[in-house]
C-alpha cells in the first residue's frame, strides 16, 4: 500500500490494483487512460476518464485499477492556495455532519 502526502503522479499498471491511503486532503486526476477507483468510504464506485478530478478526504483508502486493457496514469495533488485548502476544510467539518452540499466529493 501507498500513501499519499504529496504531489505525485504515477502509472496504474493494467492487471494489477493500487492500495493508496491518503495522507492528507487532495485530488486525483486521471492524465492517462481510463480507471476505476474505490474508497474506503464511500459506497459508490468510479469509472473515470483523463480530465476528470475526485477530492480525496484525509485518511481514507482507494483501491485504484486501469481499465480498457492499458496502464493508466493518475495524479495525486494538494489543495494549491489558501482558498482551496479552506474550501477543503469547511467541506471536511460538513461532511462530519453528513452534508455533502455539491462540495465535489462525488463530482466527476
């Protein structure tokens, strides 16, 4: 298993699946290929393509796999300013409550 606590971008072989835990708040973006993503928390699954971004919260786990026969490549990213980091934060305090106000956590 990884864990996530900076910036990285790296390959999801085909055939295989990554155990990530992230660290701290950030995003995932696909850059290459297409995947599916499951959280330790959540009951949904995720089929994304390059270009779409899903919010990661702190502490939980992703299983990460390529689809369509060919590696894909994803990037892991922290909040980049300090706006983002607060948006980050009172998200993080609303879903404590169960409130997930269009937040982004499930926008593809």
């Amino acid at each position: 298993m990884r864990e996530i606590s900076s910036d990285i971008t790296f390959e999801v072989p085909t055939g295989q699946v990554a155990s990530v835990r992230v660290a701290r708040s950030t995003r995932i973006t696909v850059r290459c290929g297409a995947v599916w993503l499951t959280r330790s928390d959540d009951t949904a699954d995720y089929w994304l393509e390059p270009g779409h971004t899903v919010r990661l919260r702190r502490g939980e786990r992703l299983w990460i796999g390529a689809e369509g026969g060919r590696p894909a490549w994803v990037a892991f990213a922290s909040p980049a300013n300090v706006r983002e980091q607060m948006v980050d934060a009172v998200t993080r305090a609303a879903a404590r409550f169960g409130l997930h106000a269009g937040d982004g956590w499930r926008t593809i």
